[in-house]
C-alpha cells in the first residue's frame, strides 16, 4: 500500500510505510540495485527483509537518495549528509524521522494488553500515579514510546528506563505532546516529545531543538 502515515513540518519529516505487500512485491516497487537485492537477500528472517525494503522506500519517497549506515551503538546515520535520521519498525510497519538541523527519535508500537504485565519494569512510582481513569493502556504505551525514542536519542551511556527516564504527567489525548527528562548523574536534560495514535498504532517521536 501507499504511505500509511506521513507528517511534515519546518524541522523534520516523518513517513511510515505499512508492509502490506510480501518481499518480491517490495522489491519490485523499490527498484533496487543489484547490491541492494544481495544484502536483502543476506537476511534470514522475512521480517527483516520487509522493514530494510521499505525504510529505502521511505527515503527514496522523501527524495533521499543516501545510504543508512550504523554507529557501533547501532544507531542509523546517512551516510555522506548532514540530515539526523531514526528509524523504528513494529509488527507491520516500519517508519522514520528525518531533521535538517536537529536530532531526532522515533518509535512506534501496536497497542495491546500484553504490556500491562512488564508495566511494573519501566513505569517509576510517580509516573504510576496518573495512569488512572480512562485509557491507561495508551497511556503505558506513550509512556513507554517516550522513553524508547530518549533511550535511541541518549549517548551518556547505560540508561535504565525505570530510574533515569522520566515522564512528566500528561492527559492521554488521540494526539498530544509531553515533556519528559533524561536524569543520570550530571546529566540532567528535559524534552518536547509528540505521540499520535492512528488506527492501533502509536507513533512516538521527539525533534531536539
């Protein structure tokens, strides 16, 4: 299928692609080099296949025609650009955020109960507090997205999302934006995050202006 999602603004672009098609369909719509076929190739499970296919898609669509490298953290960058780039995939899709001029993090994931039982791993006694009333499955998710993209965006070493992760309190909207800190050490930093739910899929992302 076409986009599923995609947001622009002065200071980022944001596209995800929902991975509809099998692999020989995808690789028929992205055109790719011969180089390219290897490397898909070289990957075992289908999944994988899927999500480098179309993060290329999605480069190709917003008229980039760079090559993703990794740092040996394994965050993305572009190769031979100034651009900032993160890339997320779930079960389906596979997106990412792209700034001219700041860093930047996504993450997506599909809503269901099952995060209800590790809630107690990554949710701090005071973000506890306000996941009451209406929608406290979306709001562990949100919650959980915001400290993903902060985890991708940190590079102050080891961070453990329970302690050093911190999400401000916030009403859960279809759409909406948060604050949220990163607190280790000497490190003290505080971040503009957006979160929005279209269909049963939350987008979480964040530009460091």
């Amino acid at each position: 299928m076409p986009l599923f999602f995609y947001e622009e603004q002065l200071d980022f672009h944001l596209a995800i692609w929902k991975m509809d098609e099998d692999v020989d369909e995808l690789m028929r719509l992205a055109s790719l080099s011969e180089g390219d076929i290897e490397k898909v190739n070289s990957f075992t499970h289908t999944a994988r296949k899927k999500e480098w296919i179309c993060i290329r898609m999605l480069l190709k669509k917003l008229n980039r025609g760079y090559s993703i490298g990794y740092h040996e953290s394994g965050k993305p960058f572009l190769e031979n650009a100034d651009e900032h780039i993160s890339i997320s995939h779930t079960k389906e899709y596979a997106g990412l955020i792209i700034s001219d001029s700041f860093p930047v993090g996504i993450d997506l994931e599909r809503i269901h109960s099952r995060i209800e039982k590790i809630a107690h791993k990554f949710v701090s006694e005071e973000e506890a507090k306000f996941i009451t009333g209406k929608n406290n499955l979306e709001k562990l998710f949100v919650i959980w997205g915001v400290k993903e993209v902060l985890f991708k965006m940190h590079s102050i070493g080891e961070l453990i999302f329970k302690e050093h992760l911190i999400v401000s309190p916030f009403e859960f909207n279809v759409s909406g934006s948060l604050t949220a800190s990163i607190m280790k050490g000497d490190f003290q930093k505080k971040y503009g995050l957006n979160y929005k739910l279209v269909e049963d899929l939350l987008i979480t992302w964040c530009v460091d202006k």
